[in-house]
C-alpha cells in the first residue's frame, strides 16, 4: 500500500484531504509544517506528497525547493495543493520542481485521481 504524506498546516483541510486520500485505499501521514516535513522525510518516506504552499516556518515552495534538489528525494513525486490558484503561482510551483498543481478548492476526484496518476508514473 502506498503512503502519502498530508503537509497541511489547516487542521479542518489536513483532515479532509487524509480522509479523502484514505477512503480511496492510501496510508497516510500528516504533518502541519514544512520544518515537520522534512524531519518525517528524513525518518520515513512516503511514497508521494500533497504539500500546502502557505504554512509557518517553511512554505511548501522551499520545501520542493529542498526535496528535489537532494538526491535522496529528488524523485518523489510532489502535488502542490494550494489556494494560491492563479496561474503564476501554478507556473512557480512546477518550477520548484512539483510533479503537479492542485488549487483549492478542489474536486476530491481530481486530487485522488492526480495521486493516483502519479504513483503509477
């Protein structure tokens, strides 16, 4: 089974997508910060990321930023899932290197089926 790891720092948001994620057959883990993040990484591994943009202490570009510029986890696929839906900001997270965009608010099929793209990728 595969794990995603939840980088949300709305507790109501991180909940819904973990739910929605599980409830199509995913492990999942949350963490509410890029800082956390990282530190899960490091420990466990997931097989993919859903990552928030705007968080505290670490936004989710630096976190991409971070995580493909390591060799270790350059290729786990990354799916930015922000609020920040204009068309610069969906140009500047795939240039930090996100395998794909999601804006909120979002369909729960379209960032189920988007996961589930990428794992098979």
């Amino acid at each position: 089974m595969s794990t995603i790891l939840v980088v949300e720092d709305s507790p109501a948001q991180r909940t819904m997508i973990a739910d929605l994620l599980k409830g199509s057959g995913l492990e999942v883990t949350s963490v509410s910060d890029g800082v956390e993040a990282l530190e899960q990484i490091q420990g466990n591994r997931p097989d993919l990321i859903v990552l928030d943009i705007v968080m505290p202490r670490m936004n989710g570009y630096e976190v991409c930023r971070r995580l493909k510029a390591d060799p270790k986890t350059q290729h786990l696929p990354i799916v930015m899932c922000s609020s920040k839906g204009e068309e610069f900001d969906r140009y500047w997270g795939m240039k930090q290197g996100a395998d794909a965009y999601i804006a909120k608010p979002f369909q729960p099929t379209e960032l189920v089926g988007t996961v589930k793209q990428l794992l098979r990728g």
